[in-house]
C-alpha cells in the first residue's frame, strides 16, 4: 500500500480510507491492522492535497442508532484529521 501510494503519487486524485482486521473490511480508520497513519503521512508529505473519503461499512457506524452513527463519523473524521493536518 505505501509502495503504491509513492509509485502513483503524481495520479492519486481521491483516497477511500477504511481498515481491515483480518476479517472484516471497510472498518473506521484505526480500529484494524492497516497502516494508515504511514499511508496519510507518506500521502502528506508527498503534497496530496485531493479528496479523502471514509469509506466504511453500515455496520460499522452502527446505521441503526443516529447517535452512533454521528459520533462515529466523528471518530474517523477526527483520525483522519489527526494523521493528516
């Protein structure tokens, strides 16, 4: 992942950040296995200044509770900020 984010550096337009556990894809960002924080760090200092998009599943933001849902995005909107600003 990070070796393609260097070799494609010049055509990365928008990046869909989840995570994976192993098992279950399309997780909130930090809550899996993936390196995410190295990814947005390479991504930062190679100057992207393009579209990230959380990209996670409904069950992930637990759809069935508004108040879930809302303090989930949240939570991944505030990783992704927190990795990247």
């Amino acid at each position: 992942m990070l070796f393609r984010s260097t070799v494609f550096r010049d055509r990365i337009e928008n990046i869909h950040l989840s995570d994976y556990d192993g098992r279950w894809q399309h997780l909130l960002p930090g809550t899996g296995y993936l390196p995410l924080e190295s990814l947005l760090s390479q991504v930062k200092a190679d100057g992207y200044d393009g579209t990230i998009t959380l990209e996670t599943c409904p069950a992930a933001m637990e759809y069935e509770d508004k108040a879930k849902a809302e303090r989930n995005a949240e939570i991944g909107l505030r990783y992704i900020k927190d990795c990247f600003l």
